[in-house]
C-alpha cells in the first residue's frame, strides 16, 4: 500500500501520453487586447491554463471562481453527460466571447493535452483518487474537490502518487484559507487556551446503504457514458437518479457521513492538534459519534449533534484554559470571558473557496506547497476512514497511524482498501 502506485488505464492512458497533443488539438484563440496583456490583463505567458472534469453543481461553482481570476484561462471542460459539458462550455466561452472551449466525454484525451497546465476535479467521489493520480500522470496540476479518497489505501496512493509525479495538489478543504477557521486553530496551537484536551469536529451521521435504485433503460453513450460514469466502483444497473446527483448515501460511491463533513471538519482538527503528518491511535463508536484518540492524548470527537449553531462543518477546540467554537456562519464563541477578547469578526464564510483558489494559483505559479496538499489530504481522510470502519464494525480499534493499519483486527485491516472494477487500479 505504501508503494507508488502502478496505474492500468485505458490504452495505457493514451500510449502514456506519448502522443504529441499539438497534432490532436487546436489551442483556443486569445482574444486581442487581452492577448497582448493590455489594459492591465496577464499576457498568455503568463496564464495558468485549466480545464475541468466533471461540471456538475459544485465544479460548477468552483468553474466561476476560477474564471474570475486574472490569471486562468479556461480551454477545455470534460462531462460523461453531455447537457453538463455543453453547460460549462457556454459558461467559458461567454466568459471570453468565443466559441473555443473544447469538449470532452473522455478525461484522457484532457490529461493529453500539452497545453494544459492544471485541472479542476469535481467529479463524484469514487473518482476523485484515481482522476487526480492519472491527471497528475499527464503533467497537470490538480484542485480536487473533497472528499479526495475513498478509503485508506486510496488515501495513501493519493499522497504517493502526488509525489511521484511532482504536481501541485490542493484538496478542496477551502476552510484552511477561511479566516474563522484560521483564528480558531491559532487560538488552539498558540497555548491561548491552555493544554488542549480535545477537538471536535461536526460530522454528518455515519451510514449508507449496498441497495439498489431500480434499473432503467440506458441512455446513448454520447448522453451519459454509464460506464465511466461508474468508473472504478462495482457495476449497477444504470437509473438516472446516480447522474442527476443523488448517489450520495451509497456506499460504492460514498464514504459515508463521517468523511462527508469531516474531510472539512476533521482536518481542521488534525492541523490545530498539529497532526497534519499523523492520524489517532484509537477509535471508540459511540452511537453516531466516534472518539478517536491521539497519541498526546488529546481527544478528537467526531460528532452530528450537540452544536452551538455557529454553522455547517462546525468545529470545537477545547483546553485546560478555554474553548473556541465555529462554523460556516463566520461566528465564534469563546469561553471563558477572560477570553473574550480574542473574539474577532470575519467576513468570509466557509463554502466559499476564493482564498484557496488563490493559493492553488500562486503555488502552480511558484512550484509551492499548498496548505491542503495531498499529504495533509490523505491523513485527515485516513483519520474519517478508520472511524467509519470501527462504526460499521461496532466495536473500539487501534490503529499504527505509520503503518496505517489496525491492530490485531484481520476484519479491520480488510476494510482498509475496495476491490477496483476491471481494468482499473491503483
């Protein structure tokens, strides 16, 4: 598991890339003021080109904030739906005037193209692992949307793969750049609240279903690729409820509630217990709550209720001296009052990626470390992995956070990993 991964793919990802894309592709036109950098625009030589896979509600969103920055130009957008591509292509091509948006069903012949420098992933989860390895295999940079993995091995073959290749990755954890979360997790690391006994991070509840939705007539392969679609999960009878969005809450194409929220709300509390590079030693379900439990002995309570109603993807961080809570809305309380005047006001809120958008950017442009890179990914979803198994399972585990394996539990330890449907692997 530990080992960089080894990738199958289709026509080994297009020869291995090898096929010179300047033949297979026309580079959309640069409109003229802008193209010379005039009136204050960056001159292509500058400009980061991007294209997306997966257009769907949040690629969608994502789609315009990327677009608001100067230095984007978007080239290309990539759907197995095609209602979906044609929406995200005219949304770039009114964006520059122009009709020159690419189009593709298939993400292989994008991670082909030379002259694309990063990639937008927004696809369903189950394609969020091996989308962002594969893409990172053909030279490109990568923001991905959350959740990055679906279990722990993906997990691990995430942050591998990341490094094999050399990319730029920032996981869609946009709290990590939102000005609240950010003050939070400086009161907690500062001493501000004295020893720091726990952190609490707002998960949704744990379970998903193995049911099927009733089958129904595929459509055309150009309408809705089913196939790839499904990706690397098991197959199922197509029904059009999986594309329109609603596959969350099954469990080939979800990891459950906990990962949900948690990809958020647990890594703010691995990053203000310093364990971005760790992940707890034992977990304990308790109802619909898991209490992990680090190594420093610092509590991490993976909770859907019991909050203060500072938001969605709320957090709490609690010490010897005091306690911070917030959340989505932007607000905070802290206690006690001799604390108080740490409270600060913040005028962004946490769905809005903007800051980390920004950041992404600026690392593709200097080769640097963004703050949710794969590294840091992969340890906060190996954290909500292994809380989801011991919920299914029902029972307290231990866990190695180096070797990233339970401890004498066989039955855990297969949970770590899913099979892959032919002919893909990790």
């Amino acid at each position: 598991m530990n080992q960089p991964p080894s990738l199958h793919t289709r026509r080994r990802f297009l020869k291995s890339t090898a096929v010179a894309a300047s033949s297979l592709f026309t580079v959309p036109t640069i409109i003229p003021a802008s193209a010379l950098g005039k009136d204050g625009a960056v001159p292509p030589s500058e400009r980061i080109v991007m294209g997306i896979v997966g257009s769907g509600g949040r690629g969608t969103y994502d789609l315009g904030i990327f677009l608001q920055q100067p230095e984007v130009q978007f080239a290309a957008v990539c759907d197995v739906r095609s209602e979906r591509r044609e929406a995200a292509k005219k949304i770039v091509d009114e964006k520059y005037g122009t009709a020159d948006c690419a189009t593709y069903s298939d993400m292989f012949e994008l991670f082909a193209r030379d002259d694309v420098d990063a990639l937008l992933i927004a696809t369903g989860d189950r394609w969020h692992t091996l989308a962002s390895i594969l893409a990172a295999k053909g030279g490109k940079d990568v923001y991905c949307e959350k959740p990055c993995s679906m279990t722990i091995a993906e997990s691990r073959a995430l942050a591998d793969g990341i490094r094999q290749y050399g990319r730029v990755y920032q996981a869609g954890t946009q709290r990590r750049n939102i000005g609240n979360f950010m003050h939070a997790v400086h009161l907690a690391r500062s001493g501000k609240l004295g020893k720091l006994r726990s952190v609490h991070a707002n998960t949704l509840a744990p379970p998903t279903t193995h049911h099927w939705l009733p089958a129904e007539t595929e459509p055309a392969k150009d309408v809705v690729d089913w196939d790839r679609w499904l990706g690397p999960t098991p197959w199922r009878p197509y029904n059009s409820a999986y594309v329109a969005g609603r596959w969350r809450g099954y469990f080939d194409f979800h990891g459950g509630g906990i990962l949900e929220w948690g990809a958020h709300t647990i890594d703010l509390c691995q990053w203000a217990n310093g364990s971005d590079d760790s992940a707890p030693v034992s977990y304990e379900p308790r109802g619909n709550t898991v209490v992990a439990r680090y190594a420093n002995g610092v509590e991490l309570v993976m909770r859907d209720s019991g909050w203060l109603g500072m938001g969605t993807c709320s957090v709490r961080f609690e010490g010897d001296d005091g306690w911070v809570e917030t959340g989505d809305s932007g607000d905070m309380l802290i206690g006690p009052a001799k604390l108080r005047k740490e409270q600060r006001q913040f005028a962004d809120v946490g769905t809005d990626p903007t800051s980390h958008i920004r950041e992404f950017l600026r690392c593709v442009k200097s080769k640097g470390t963004t703050a949710a890179n794969a590294n840091i990914a992969a340890q906060s979803h190996i954290a909500a992995h292994a809380a989801y198994i011991a919920w299914q399972l029902g029972r307290p585990l231990k866990f190695d956070p180096v070797k990233e394996e339970f401890l004498d539990d066989e039955e855990a330890n297969r949970m770590r990993s899913r099979a892959y449907r032919e002919p893909w692997r990790v």
